[in-house]
C-alpha cells in the first residue's frame, strides 16, 4: 500500500534541500535557479516510530522493519502555472497524483538566494500557488460539466448525481476557497475520484533561517495564523539544519538538535506529519525474526489490514489476534498480555486501532 506527499511551493523557497535531508542523498539537484528540478525526484523515507524498537526490544527480534512513506519533490510553480507558464502543466500532472501536499514557503530573508516575486512573502506566496491549483480545478470541472449538462437535463441519473457533487465544488472554486470546503458530506470518494487539486489535504513547512529553527519567526507567525484559521497545519523547520543533520552519523543527531534547543528534527515532525495527513495509521506484527510496522488507512477492518501484509490474507482471513501496544508493553510480551487476559481474538469486523500488535489466522 503506497501513499506519497509532493513536495510543491515556488521556485528557490528549499523544496530540493528538504527533500535531499529527507532521503539521504543528493537525487534532488539543488540549486540557486528556477526550474533546477525538471522531473519529480522520488524518495521512500523511514517512518520514525519509537514504539517500534520498544517492541523490537520485548519481543527480542533479530531485525527492525518500520513503515516508510513516499515524497516527491516537484518542480517549482510559477504564476501562470494553470495556463501552462514554466514548467505549468508538468507540475499540475505531478502534483494531480500524490495524495497530500506538502506546502514549503519561504520563511527567511538572504540576499544572495533570489525570490521568483523579488521580496520574502509567505502568505503571497502560498495564495500564487493555491489561486494556480483552483484555477486548474475550476477549468477541469467546467469541461466535465459541459459533457453532463445535457445528460442531466434528459434524466440521466448518474449525471445528475455528478452535477449535484460538481456545481457546489465549482462555486466554492469561483469564489477563490478550495473545493476541499465544499464536498458534500459523504461525497468524499466520489470526490477524491474528481482528482481535483485542493482536495488534497495540505501540509505548510515554514522553512525558517537556522537562528528561528526553535521558535519561528515573523513569517512563519503569519503562516502558522493561516493555517489555523484554515483548520490546517503548519511546521516550522530550517532546510540549512536539516541538510546538515542528514550528512551527520546517527549518533550525534540528537546531541546536535538539543544545542540548538530542538528535541527532534523537522523532517521527523515532517513525516510524523505527513502521515497524519493522510490518515493514516499503524499496526505492528512482532516475532523473533522481525519486528514490522505496517501503514493502513485509519477504520481499515482486520481483513483489509491482513491484506497489506499478503493478499492471501484477506482472502483466507479467519481471525486477528491482537494485544494493545501499550499492554503489549506492560505486561512484558504476547505471553504476558495472554495471561492477563489482554489478548484479544477479533473477526471480520474488528477496525484496528493505531498501536495495534496483530498475529494474523487465514487459511488459503
């Protein structure tokens, strides 16, 4: 099961020098010009979840598997994107299929690093790129409606039906709000299928000078203000730190990131982050061999869940053994939480809860 966040924002804000720290590497070529990433760079990073090794621990399992989920960094957008200007429509088509967005802005003054907009605005910022999204939404769901109004009008059921979802999106978009605000309750994968730009949830990364890493700035006061009015949710990170961080060994991460008064890094609260943003969760399966995480959607049944491992799994599925993590924990293990009577056996209908220590029974 894959899940991935693009990477987006204007030209020269520090998407490429996120996404190097974020993997590891230098895939993404940073540089001090526009358009420097022309093909989206794709990186798998490790979910940090200290649960893991805990039950790594008690379980004494000779290898550690966490959960990992994808980013992709994605050309720089520029005014005009949604009528093809720059790297315009490459950029739509990218971002059109990640699942959530990851919003870097600008949030440091450097007067040797060049500005598209030729001054530091987060809030500018961030409008140029949303006004581009709608804009391209608004021209998507106007050419879909001109092919179903003529249906609708002749009593063609499922034009109707995706004319009463369309026109609330369509006016939502021409008033200048996202078309997230406006899907009708209950609609949410009838509009997901729409794949409509500002119906990806939405993810700010203030990207801050190295003095502000801890406590932001003025720019990113004013992003952090945005995102709450939105509902949303903002991160306040330094590229320049998390770059130097990633070329670190290990060990000395953590004593570096408390010299700067942070307890962990950005990319961390990033992914943490991005994670949340999906809605997504963690189950995990522990023996002496591994001990694993595995992602599934947040309501995902026992059955479903099984099925991330192996196919077979859902297919034969016949019951969920599960314990809590934090009984798993307490009670020093699967025989332990067995004795206490903190183990569970779950059918068909079991929706598995975040933390989860699941032992699977199928048959094939």
């Amino acid at each position: 099961m894959g899940f991935n966040c693009g990477i987006v924002g204007l030209p020269n804000v520090g998407k490429s020098t996120l996404f190097n720290a974020l993997t590891e590497t230098a895939a993404a070529q940073a540089a001090n010009y526009p358009f420097c990433t022309i093909e989206p760079n794709v990186g798998r990073v490790a979910v940090p979840d200290p649960r893991l090794n805990e039950l790594a621990r008690i379980g004494k399992s000779q290898k550690i598997v966490p959960t990992s989920l994808e980013f992709v960094d994605i050309a720089g957008l520029v005014r005009g994107a949604s009528k093809g200007e720059g790297l315009g429509n490459q950029f739509l088509a990218n971002i059109r299929e990640t699942d959530a967005i990851i919003h870097v802005l600008r949030c440091f003054e450097d007067g040797d690093i060049t500005h598209v907009e030729g001054s530091v605005d987060p809030i500018r910022d961030a409008a140029t790129v949303e006004t581009e999204l709608m804009l391209a939404d608004l021209d998507s769901l106007e050419r879909r409606a001109q092919g179903l109004v003529k249906r609708a009008r002749g009593g063609d059921k499922e034009a109707q039906a995706q004319m009463a979802l369309i026109e609330p999106l369509t006016k939502a978009l021409s008033e200048g709000l996202p078309a997230r605000v406006a899907v009708p309750k209950g609609e949410e994968e009838a509009a997901a299928r729409l794949q409509l730009l500002t119906t990806k949830p939405v993810l700010y990364v203030c990207n801050v000078e190295e003095a502000s890493a801890a406590t932001g700035n003025a720019h990113s006061a004013r992003v952090m203000e945005k995102a709450k009015a939105e509902g949303g949710r903002a991160i306040i990170v330094s590229a320049a730190i998390e770059a130097e961080i990633s070329q670190m060994p290990h060990e000395d991460r953590a004593e570096f990131l408390s010299s700067l008064g942070l307890e962990d890094s950005g990319l961390d609260r990033i992914i943490r982050a991005g994670h949340d943003l999906l809605g997504l969760i963690t189950y995990f399966t522990v023996g002496p061999k591994e001990a694993r995480a595995w992602t599934i959607i947040k309501g995902m049944k026992a059955p479903q869940a099984a099925g991330v491992i192996h196919g077979d799994f859902e297919r034969g599925f016949i019951a969920a053994e599960t314990i809590g993590y934090a009984d798993y924990v307490a009670l020093g293990g699967e025989q332990g939480a067995k004795e206490a009577g903190k183990a569970k056996v779950e059918g068909k209908e079991y929706v598995v809860k975040d933390g989860d220590v699941m032992l699977f029974r199928f048959n094939v």
